[in-house]
C-alpha cells in the first residue's frame, strides 16, 4: 500500500491525521478500525487516543510505530491483541516490544 492510498482510507474513515516529515501521524482522539487492510505503508505512526485494530495485516514494515493508547489488535499475525501474545516479556511494555520488532523486520514478508 502507498502512503497516498493509505491516506485515502484515512480520509475515507474520517480519522485525523498529520505529515510530519515523510510519516503519516494518525491523530484520530479515538480508536482506530482499519481491519480491511491487509498492509502498510512505511512510515506510519499511531498516536491515536484508543484501541487500533489492523486484524488483516499479512505484514509490517520497518517504520511503523505504535504509540496509542489503547492496544494492538493483528488477529492475521500473531492471532489476536499484542498484549495478550505468549512471546511479552513480563515488566517490557508490549508495544515497546512490538515497535522494536518491527523496527527488525520481523513481520516483513
């Protein structure tokens, strides 16, 4: 998926966002549905107010970060909510691990 195209859904769903450099910041005060997609561009970052759910994904590239406040649903990846997969590490915030992954390549097809 493009930037561009990704941008079009965000519009589309009526969630708030801004460009700051290369990246596209969602901004959206709520929780953010984008199950439909089963990719990303580079360069995302939720810093949405609530849950995001992305239950389609088949990847992630290197440059998505996940900074909300609610967790991460990737239902296609790793079969359910970041916060409830098997493989945390007790006193490591999920999404630390999860952006440090992806930061990786681990979820690169």
């Amino acid at each position: 998926m493009t930037q561009k195209e990704f941008i079009k859904v965000l519009d589309k769903k009526g969630y708030s966002y801004k460009i700051e450099g290369d990246r596209v910041v969602v901004t959206h005060k709520g929780d953010v549905f984008l199950d439909s997609l089963t990719s990303l561009p580079p360069g995302v970052e939720f810093r949405n107010g609530g849950y995001v759910s992305l239950h389609s994904l088949t990847s992630l590239p290197p440059g998505v970060e996940f900074r909300n406040r609610g967790v991460v649903g990737l239902n296609s990846i790793i079969g359910g909510e970041f916060d409830d997969w098997k493989g945390n590490i007790e006193g490591i915030d999920s999404k630390r691990l999860l952006n440090l992954m992806i930061s990786k390549g681990i979820f690169e097809r």
